[in-house]
C-alpha cells in the first residue's frame, strides 16, 4: 500500500495471490500488482515470527521490539494516515477495525526511535522520505506520534465485561451546564 511502483512511480501494490506463509526464517512470497499501471511483480520477504494460517487477524503486525526492515517511519505513518482516513468514512465495525490498524501502524512507527525525540535517519529507508524528515522534522517528533496513538482504541485484548470479577461499577453521567449572566 505504500511502496512505489518502479515502473510507474505510483502504485497502490495489490496483493493477487500469495503462497502459504513459511516457517519464521525462511522465504515467503506475494505476487502483486501495481494498482495504477497493471506490471506485475514477485515480492519475496522473511518472516521473523512464525504466522498461523486461519488465525485471526493479530493484534500485533511485528510482535517482537525490533523494527521494521521492510517499511520505514515515514511509511508506516502513511499507513497510518490511511486508515485514520478510512476509518472516518467508516460504519462501525470497519470503521474500528481500521483505527486498530491505524494503532498499529503508530505502534510500529514507534519502534524506530531510540532515546531521542527524533528518529535517527536509519529509521527512513526512501528518498522521499528523508526528506521530508529533514524538511519538516516537527512531524516526526515522537510526542507527536504519542499523542496520535492516544486517540486511538487499545491494541491489547481486555477481558469481556462478563468475565470481569464482581459487580459493575455504575455509569456516571456528568451534565454540563452554563450559567447565564444577567
């Protein structure tokens, strides 16, 4: 989704078949094709954690600490953008489905920054993307990317209300009035 086409320049890539994924360490595959002109491509890749056909969909796109080596910082936040965008324009409960993803892409994202504020320039594997860092570095900040996540829905399972021990605690509702003067 946000890789270029080397033909055009453009894309979307889209997914056309893809075989069973391997064990972690080995070889997967994915054949796609770019949305905007029609070249097709193989793209080949290894998987660090092992993915179980017929699962759902995970709670977690990278579930060790390290980042990404496919996608970049500035990558994972134009998935971001994307899903936020989707989500938007979306029903419940797509809508969710896509701010998870949107969760996940900043969780990602985050996973490039080391003690610093600013993600070291390692973090950004495209041309177009460093610079755009190095024009607009305040983007980048990860307070920023903190505060993005804050607003979206939590990545990690909570138990089911029923499966909560005890009563449940009552709802409060809060008014919020004005005063009128005069």
């Amino acid at each position: 989704m946000v890789a270029s086409c080397p033909a055009c320049g453009r894309g979307p890539w889209e997914a056309q078949e893809q075989s069973p994924a391997p064990p972690a360490g080995e070889v997967a595959s994915l054949q796609a094709r770019c949305r905007h002109c029609g070249v097709s491509r193989q793209l080949r890749f290894v998987l660090d954690h092992d993915c179980t056909p017929g699962t759902p969909e995970p709670l977690a796109i990278n579930p060790t600490s390290q980042p990404s080596r496919i996608i970049d910082l500035g990558q994972w936040l134009a998935l971001y953008y994307l899903f936020a965008d989707s989500a938007a324009r979306q029903e419940e409960p797509r809508g969710r489905l896509a701010q998870l993803r949107a969760a996940l892409c900043i969780e990602e994202a985050l996973k490039f920054y080391g003690d610093d504020e600013l993600p070291p320039a390692s973090a950004f594997f495209t041309a177009a993307n460093r610079e755009s860092f190095r024009q607009h570095p305040a983007g980048y900040a990860r307070q920023k990317l903190r505060d993005m996540r804050s607003r979206l829905p939590a990545t990690t399972a909570a138990p089911a209300p029923s499966d909560r021990p005890g009563p449940a605690a009552p709802r409060r509702r809060w008014r919020f009035w004005r005063r009128k003067e005069g």
